[in-house]
C-alpha cells in the first residue's frame, strides 16, 4: 500500500516519478551534467539544478570542469571521481523532489570526505519526504527515526539506533566492529 491505495491500482509508471533513487554505483550518461541531473525531469530548471548540486556539496566539483554544467560527461562518467558521480546521483534524487528515496549502499563507494557531504545534505534530502535507507556502515543510518534490524533476510526487530545498541546483542556488535573503541555512537 501507498497512500492507503494498494498496489495492484497504482499506475508504477506515474509512481516511478515519485521515486528518487540513489544505488551503490551511480549511473551517469554520456551527456552535460545538466541532463545527468535532470535525466527524465525536463521541466527541471537550472537553477534547480544548481540548487540540488550546491545543498549536496557537488557544485564545487562541477565548477571546475571545463564547461560546468554544461561539460559533456563520459560513458559512465569516468571523467568523475566515483565521489564526483555520487554526489550528482544525489543531487539528481533531490532535484527531482520525490516523495520517497531509496538509497541503497548509497555511501559504500565513498570515501569520508564524500560521505560527510553527503550526510550533511541529508537532512535536506528527507525533509518533506519518506527516505529509505539500505545500508551495511552504520554511520549512514544513526539519524534514522526506525531501523529494521535484518539477518539472512528475515525482518529481526526494529527500533531507534540507541534501542537496538541496549537490547540487540548483534547490533551492538556491529556498532563497536564499526567505530573505535572508546568512540561509542549515540546521537
């Protein structure tokens, strides 16, 4: 269910509109980085899309190629860092202010710099909007208002970061594997 309309009587194309959607590798096309954000949204303007680039800390980035928004990408964006390319998928995610986004492994290519870029905007990215969050580093998930706790593909428990660190002994695991000893997260 969606809305409490169920599935089965939602036109999925329509719906696909409503979606942003951020993978583990981010998919450029060899187009401007103006239509690598805009891709599908034609009626997104660009200062929209210099807006989503700047609140994703991208814009930096794209200023210094040889034409900006303008520059044509290569197959894949190889003339990107995988950073570079993250932080465009997500400034696309947010341009095209989508009910919902899913990020899936959204942050595992990136390194820490990107990473606080990224997490610094997602404030801005979920506010407004239901945001879904598959993630293995835990430090992209420690603001989440729920996290279901899956093993093996079977639904565990959910709760708040702090609850699952008091009463779920694998959580817990994870979080002092993930972060020094001694640094113990609590947000």
């Amino acid at each position: 269910m969606v809305d409490d309309i169920p599935l089965d009587e939602i036109d999925i194309v329509a719906w696909r509109r409503h979606i942003g959607l951020v993978l583990q590798e981010s998919f450029m096309f060899p187009v401007s980085v103006l239509e690598n954000v805009r891709l599908y949204h034609k009626e997104i303007t660009e200062d929209e899309v210099k807006s989503a680039l700047s609140i994703v800390h991208a814009d930096k980035a794209v200023s210094m190629l040889p034409d900006g928004l303008e520059a044509n990408l290569w197959e894949r964006g190889s003339n990107l860092s995988s950073g570079e390319r993250q932080l465009i998928s997500f400034a696309r995610a947010l341009a095209a202010n989508p009910d919902l986004i899913l990020l899936d492994e959204a942050t595992s290519n990136v390194d820490m710099t990107t990473e606080k870029h990224i997490k610094g905007s997602m404030d801005v990215l979920r506010k407004g909007r239901t945001m879904v969050v598959v993630a293995h580093r835990l430090s992209s998930i420690l603001k989440a208002d729920r996290i279901f706790y899956i093993d093996e593909g079977k639904l565990i428990t959910e709760g708040t970061h702090e609850s699952l660190y008091e009463e779920l002994p694998a959580y817990r695991l994870l979080v002092d594997q993930q972060f020094p000893a001694g640094k113990r997260v609590l947000v």
